[in-house]
C-alpha cells in the first residue's frame, strides 16, 4: 500500500459515516446471443414480449438483433446488482420459446456474415441513426467481430465520498472539476494494471472454427483432429485480443487521460476526419444508409477502449458534449469477458474484487501518463491475452522486468489494507476476493481461462458451451417466474413500447436533415452545442 492510500484509510477510520463514504456504487451491463435449439445464431425479431430495444432501461440489443443487452440499476448493494441480474434472466428465459442464452464471449457457430441480423428499432430517426450506425460497424469491421460478447462493469463513488476526499486533500475547486480529474487518476492507474483483470478473469482462451471464416492470418492453433475449435495454449481472452474489439484504423488516435480536454478533443477530432478506407463504403445500398458518415469515427462509441470516462446524457446528446458539460460522472470498465462457467456470466467475488481493484486505483496518486508509457502498458495487456497463462511471460514495469506472478502478488498485498477496511465498513468478502484472485496469481489453472481450456481437451468450443447453455436454461425455467417480477417486466415493456410508438408519432424532421443536424454536434471543438433531439 502506498503512502497516500494508508494517509486516507487512516483519516476515513475515524469517520462517522465511513460506511457511506466508501460503498461504491455499480452497474452492470451484459450481453449475450440469442441462440437457436441447434446453437446456430437466432434469425427470430428481437422478442416483443421483452420490450422495445430502443426504449426499455434493462433489455435492449447490441450490435445484432440477436445479441441482447441485459442492464442493472445501479445500486451500492452486490447481492441487489446480482438480484437483478438474475431476475432478468429468469425472466427473459421465461420469454425465449426454445432459443438460448449463448454463455462465452466468443460467439456461436456462424455462417455468412450476412446472417448475422443487424439490430432494429424502430422507424424514428433515432432509431434509423442506431441501425445505420451498426451496418456502418459492419462494413469497417466485419459483422461477425459484432457478436462477440462482454460484460461492462460501471463503477462510480457517491457524492459523500468525493466531499470527504476533497476536504481531506485540502481541495478548493468545484467539486465537479475534483471529481473529473480523480476519475481520470483512476483510469490511468487501471491502465498500468489493466493486464491483471485480463488475467484473472479472461474467459475466451478458444473460438469455433466458424468465426475464422476468411482469416488466414489468425495465428490460432486446432485444438483437435476435425478444426473445429483454434486456441492458443496460454491465452486468457482472444475478445481482447486482435479477433476481438481491436481496430487498425484507430492505432493512430493518440487518446489521452491526462486532461478531459484533450480525450474529448482527439475523439471528436476523429468523428470529423474522414478515413480514406471508409470513404470506399458505398453511400446506399437498397435505398438505406451505409454509415453515419466516412470518417475514421462514426461516434464517440466506435473508439474501442478498456475502459472510458462516462457521464448520463440527455437522448439524442452526444456522450462527448455531457462530459463537456458536467466532466465525468462514473467510469465504464469494458475488458471482462463473460465467464460461461457462471450463470449469469459474474458473481459475488468478482464484483467485490473490481470495487476494491477501482476504489484503490481511484484513492492512490496517478502520475500523467507518457507515450512510452503507454506503448508498454499496451504490450503488456497484448502479451497477457495471448500469454497470460504462460510461466515465461515477463511484464515491463517501467526500467524493470518482472513476472507476472510476481507484480500480481505485489498488487494484491498492497490492496490487502483496503480489503480490510471494507470487510469491517461495508460488509464480509472483500479479502476472501482478494485471496481467491492470490490463488490465481500461483495457479494459472484456477483462472477462468485455465479452467476452460481444461474442458476443452475432451470437446469442442461449441459443444461445450452447447452444453452450458442449455444447463443454464434448464436452471432458469426450473423454477417457476414469480408473479410480481412477470408483472414487473411486462409493465415495462409496455411502457417501453408505448415510448417508441410516441417517438416515432413526435418525428417532424426528415431523416435526411436530422442525420446532418446530428453529425453538425460534433463540429465544434467545444461540443457546446444543444441536443439534437
């Protein structure tokens, strides 16, 4: 533990209302496949028993109208954040008439891109811009990098907390400015540690064959006979890694988290330049948009990241504009894979880990952050995704070298003190968390990815989350919906659908104008422009 994080454990202990300073708060979003009886990707509209996709504030859809977007309120209780992700899935299990959940990351067995269905909203403007907004993914990235699957885990610290903090840090700035530059402090340090969440909780060591479809250039090994599954021996999470949410194109944004300025600066500057690959995406095809626009961005949120700087915005504002506006509100971590071994993809020890691994990023000093800094904090996140597991693999931190068993455990010692604090402030678990990610640390095999590619040597990727995918079900529909959490859900997506409908009644602009009108918000280098809707 560092000097500044024993000063502030020692100065909160004494507190009166320690317990409310330091209960984090979180959110969860995760998505999963709709999958036929057969694994094959579902063809089936986007169930309307569910709600509208558009509207609904705990179902929606990703980049394909078969991958669903579950999202929990958020709250400072683990067992409620969990209560609720759980009751979603009961209930949209309850709703799927024989299709299934697919549980890993890396996606079912896929056939021609244009199978994979793009997700739909609605007929209104702001639905038409998501859809477009997808096909243009489609055309830059390929549809199948779209199904792959994540969990993000949104993570902030009450109001309470950042005016004990400022006051014990002796700080006299709006409490807003305070809050955005701790928040950047957080991220920094998670970029420095970044490649032990991608160690401890990776979960896509493997892929079916289907998904290399087109690629020579894979790098993957079979791990059978037949091909039907590629892997590499000591991967932790190929999402990650260049199968997954990586983009050549974006290799030349230099975002960086030292001020809010220029992070919000350099994406916008990319939503405005166009990207001479992009322009070669036909306008139209079949009377419907392409893309939003031929830059090297369509928005904000094609810049694939780790992690990002969040703030709520208003419908139709762009994300940039509100952290403009307000800074950031809470921070979005997006490189957890979903563990298939677990029911709904997370649980208990994981969420208390991440709070403890996110409140000590964010209470510690973070020194900004160079180029050649984050060159090695790049190579080292690449070499834990594809080596994770190895026992060679040497880390860079700083001048020095270093195991990664090694740094894992200085980590884990330094964030002991805190666990201890939590356990007595909070509540029990946060330093069994702790000991259960130390076990990992020594034994790669007890890691979500070791654990995987241990089923793997006697079935297939698919086969194998075949299989999960149908005990998971079968668990669900075991046992019978409530009828408050049915009436519940069902009153949601009536009002969800009856807010489309209003959308769609309330459009007074041509398309064509509203499109130009959206993408003119991020023309101004101040963003200090109003919603476009």
């Amino acid at each position: 533990m560092t000097t500044r994080v024993a000063q502030l454990l020692d100065a909160v202990a004494t507190h009166p209302d320690r317990a409310n300073i330091l209960r984090a708060q979180r959110g969860i979003e995760k998505e999963s496949l709709r999958v036929d009886s057969h694994g094959l990707i579902a063809q089936t509209d986007h169930p309307h028993t569910l709600g509208s996709p558009l509207t609904h504030s705990m179902i929606t859809t990703d980049y394909s109208e078969a991958l669903l977007e579950f999202i929990t309120p958020v709250s400072s209780s683990t067992a409620e954040t969990l209560g609720f992700l759980n009751d979603i899935h009961h209930f949209v299990y309850h709703q799927l008439d024989h299709e299934l959940l697919w549980p890993a990351s890396m996606p079912c067995a896929l056939t021609a891109d244009n199978d994979i269905p793009v997700a739909r909203y609605g007929s209104s403007n702001s639905a038409r811009i998501k859809t477009i907004y997808r096909y243009g993914l489609g055309h830059r990235y390929g549809r199948r990098m779209q199904t792959i699957a994540g969990i993000h885990y949104n993570f902030s610290m009450p109001e309470p907390f950042w005016i004990w903090l400022q006051q014990t840090c002796g700080d006299t700035r709006p409490l807003n400015e305070f809050t955005t530059d701790r928040y950047l402090g957080l991220i920094r340090n998670f970029q420095r540690w970044s490649w032990m969440l991608v160690y401890l909780f990776g979960a896509s060591p493997a892929v079916c064959s289907s998904f290399l479809k087109g690629r020579d250039d894979h790098g993957l090994i079979p791990t059978d006979a037949e091909h039907s599954t590629y892997h590499l021996p000591d991967a932790t999470s190929l999402r990650m890694g260049g199968l997954g949410y990586n983009s050549e194109a974006q290799r030349s944004l230099q975002v960086c988290y030292n001020q809010l300025d220029s992070y919000i600066e350099t994406l916008r500057a990319a939503i405005v330049k166009p990207h001479p690959a992009y322009q070669q995406i036909p306008k139209q095809l079949d009377n419907e948009y392409q893309q939003l626009s031929d830059c090297l961005l369509q928005i904000e949120n094609e810049f694939y990241s780790p992690i990002r700087p969040k703030r709520v915005s208003r419908r139709g504002e762009p994300s940039l504009h509100a952290l403009a506006c307000g800074g950031i509100e809470y921070i979005e971590v997006r490189c957890l894979d979903v563990n298939p071994l677990l029911p709904v993809g997370i649980d208990d020890t994981q969420i208390r880990f991440l709070d403890l691994f996110l409140l000590y990023c964010l209470l510690d000093d973070s020194s900004a952050c160079t180029p050649s800094e984050q060159s090695q904090q790049a190579f080292n996140f690449d070499a834990v995704v594809t080596r994770g597991r190895s026992s060679d693999l040497m880390l860079h931190k700083g001048d020095t070298t270093l195991t990664l068993e090694a740094w894992g455990l200085s980590i884990i010692e330094q964030l002991e003190p805190l666990a201890q604090v939590l356990d007595a402030t909070i509540e029990p678990g946060y330093l069994d968390a702790l000991k259960a990610q130390s076990a990992k640390l020594s034994d790669p095999t007890l890691t979500p990815s070791g654990r995987i590619s241990e089923q793997l040597k006697s079935n297939s990727f698919f086969a194998t989350s075949l299989k999960q995918a149908e005990t998971t079900r079968d668990v669900f529909l075991s046992t019978p919906l409530p009828e408050p959490l049915a009436t519940y859900f069902q009153q949601l997506a009536t009002e969800s659908h009856s807010r489309r409908l209003q959308i769609e009644a309330n459009d007074d602009r041509p398309f064509e104008q509203f499109l130009q009108e959206f993408l003119e918000q991020y023309q101004s280098s101040a963003l200090n422009l109003s919603s476009s809707d």
